[in-house]
C-alpha cells in the first residue's frame, strides 16, 4: 500500500474539486465532501473509493428544502491507496472519484457514468 498522509490525500480531494468547472460547483448544493479511511463495514465493500449519501438535485422536491441535512459525498482514502502504485496514480484516482460522486449529487447514475467514462 502506498504512504500519503491524510493531509496529502485531503489535498488530492481538494485538487479533484478544483476540477470542477465553476458553473456546475456554483449548483451544487448543500452537500459536504469527507475524507475517511475505510468505507463503512455496511457498504459490503471494502474496496468502495467513494460514496454519495443523499437526495440527487434531480430528484429534490418542494418537500426537501425543510430541514434536509447536507449530502454527503465521502473519499476512502485507503483502498485508494491500496488500489494505486504511486501518488500520481492517487492524484488521478481521487479526481475520477470526486468528479463519480458530484455525478451522482447530479442525477447520474453509475450505467451512465460508466458509458461517458467516469465509471
């Protein structure tokens, strides 16, 4: 497994926001991006890189405004590290799973990220 200290993997998660183009991070809303290290033992998978935990904006309704908590899009950062072979290959993956979870924030499901190549 590669080294990179929670900080250097906070900073590669913040290097992937910045990837986003300032019109759609401008509609983004109320939602939250975590670091953690391991997904949690529920998920069922041990080697999830990421996971969006809310209610899509395309699906939001007049209802949702009233007291909804933030989304939460949360970065595992060790089976990242565990899946790369060098911090380049970090820095790649945790953009490719950044941009994934915003999708989903989005409306986009998995099939159609796997279709445009972000899957």
């Amino acid at each position: 497994m590669i080294e990179m200290s929670m900080e250097q993997f906070e900073e590669a998660v913040a290097d992937g926001l910045d990837l986003i183009p300032d019109e759609l991070a401008d509609l983004m809303d109320n939602v939250v991006v975590l670091v953690e290290d391991e997904p949690p033992a529920d998920a069922g998978e041990p080697d999830l890189l990421g996971l969006y935990e809310g209610v899509p904006l395309t699906e939001r309704g007049e209802w949702w405004a009233a007291g909804s908590l933030p989304d939460r899009i949360t970065i595992f950062r060790n089976p990242t590290l565990r899946l790369c072979d060098n911090e380049a290959e970090v820095v790649e993956e945790v953009a490719i799973t950044v941009v994934h979870e915003i999708a989903h924030h989005f409306g986009i499901d998995d099939e159609r990220l796997h279709d445009l190549g972000w899957g």
